[in-house]
C-alpha cells in the first residue's frame, strides 16, 4: 500500500484537488458565478483529473526503471514494492476510472464530445512515457499542458456550458482569470521540468534522451532557467 501511494505521488493529486475546489468555492460560489455541476459531478469531474494524473506517474515510471537506476535508485517503486506486473494493472483501472467520470461528467456539462479529452490526454500521457520525454523540449511542454489542465476543466466544464446572453457578462471575466491560472500553471511547471531535466543528466543520457539540459549541459541550462524566472517574476509583479 506504501509503494502505491509513492507510485502515484499522493501529494500531487491532493494538490490538484485542492486546487480545483479552491477555484470552485472560492471564485466561482463565492462570487455568484453561473455554473453547471452539481457537487457530485464537480467531485467526479476531480476524480476524473486526479486518476488521469496517477495514470501518467505510473506509465513514466514503468518506462523509466532504468534510467531511474541510473538518477534515484532509492527512490525507485516498481521492483522495490510494487511489482511491474501490478503497476500495469493498477494503470489501466485508473485510465478505466478517468474515462467512466469523464464521460458522466462531459454529460452532466451537456458537451458529450467531451469524454474524449481523458481519452487523448491518456494517449499523450503514453506518448510521452515512450518517446516525447526524450526529445528537446517536446516533453516539457506536453506535461507542463497537461499539469496546467485540470485548472482549466473546471471553467470548461463547469462555467463555460451555463454561459448565455444574460450570463456572459459575468461568466467570460471569471474564464479569462480561470484560464490565467491555468496558465500560470503551465508555465511554472515548464520551469520546474527543465529544472528535473538538469537533475537527471546522467540517468537520461544513459538512456539516450535528447533533452536541453543534455545538450546544452549544466552550466548553459542555468542561464535559461535564470531567464525563465525573470520573465515569471516579471508578469507575477504586472498582474
């Protein structure tokens, strides 16, 4: 039990939810918004975001046991508690769980069409853990999309769809600063990756990953990281 919540980086997910809640009650009940779901459907629209996210940290972990060896050995799961066999397993009911609330809540939003985001986010999830981490920047940016995601469900889901005529004035600012979030959300985790990427030169470059930290090396990265947070620091102080 100790492997499985380690696999799937509980912090991380309580995280996510914390932060979709935080949005739901905080901005969108306690001013007055105009929304859609119910608490129910809101709690499995989470559930949707926390086992897709918990789905991608096992697949990157079952597709990076030797370059893990290689970077955190004593932080390795798979092998030292959890067994591939049953990381697979556990993988694929997560991906179940994330299609089966996707769907129900796409319904309850009335944009059915919509079932199919968990569907491409756990394609690109797979890609990613198979051959997009290795490439320069590529990865960085799809998990740093993804990562930034469940911020802006919670305003394509829930507020978007009760939009109309006489609520548009009061829904499209809280969608601008919901999707400003989700932005922030994106950008700083794409800091946060580059920074992962110059950790784990040795491991990734063993493994053949084309990575920025692996081509430029540790010393150019900085300045790039350096510049990142200048221009994060930068449009923190404008807003």
């Amino acid at each position: 039990m100790i492997a499985f919540f380690k696999i799937i980086r509980w912090p991380n997910l309580l995280i996510i939810a914390l932060v979709q809640y935080l949005i739901r009650f905080f901005i969108i009940e306690s001013l007055g918004v105009p929304h859609v779901l119910n608490h129910f459907y809101f709690f499995l629209g989470v559930l949707c975001s926390i086992t897709l996210a918990a789905a991608g940290y096992i697949i990157n972990d079952i597709y990076d046991v030797e370059a893990d060896k290689a970077n955190k050995p004593h932080r390795m799961v798979i092998d030292n508690g959890l067994s591939l066999s049953n990381a697979w397993t556990v993988y694929g009911a997560l991906n179940v769980i994330a299609i089966i609330s996707g769907y129900v809540v796409a319904g309850a939003a009335g944009f059915q069409s919509l079932w199919l985001l968990p569907v491409v986010a756990i394609a690109l999830l797979y890609l990613y853990a198979i051959d997009l981490k290795k490439r320069i920047l590529l990865g960085n940016l799809l998990v740093s999309l993804l990562t930034a995601l469940p911020v802006f469900l919670v305003a394509l889901f829930d507020v978007l769809p009760a939009a109309n005529a006489e609520t548009a004035e009061i829904i499209q600012p809280i969608f601008y600063v919901i999707s400003a979030y989700a932005a922030f959300a994106f950008y700083t985790n794409f800091i946060r990756e580059i920074i992962k990427d110059a950790e784990d030169v040795e491991g990734d470059d063993q493994e053949g990953y084309r990575t920025l930290a692996i081509i430029m090396g540790r010393s150019s990265i900085r300045y790039i990281l350096a510049l990142l947070l200048v221009v994060l620091l930068c449009f923190t102080g404008a807003f």
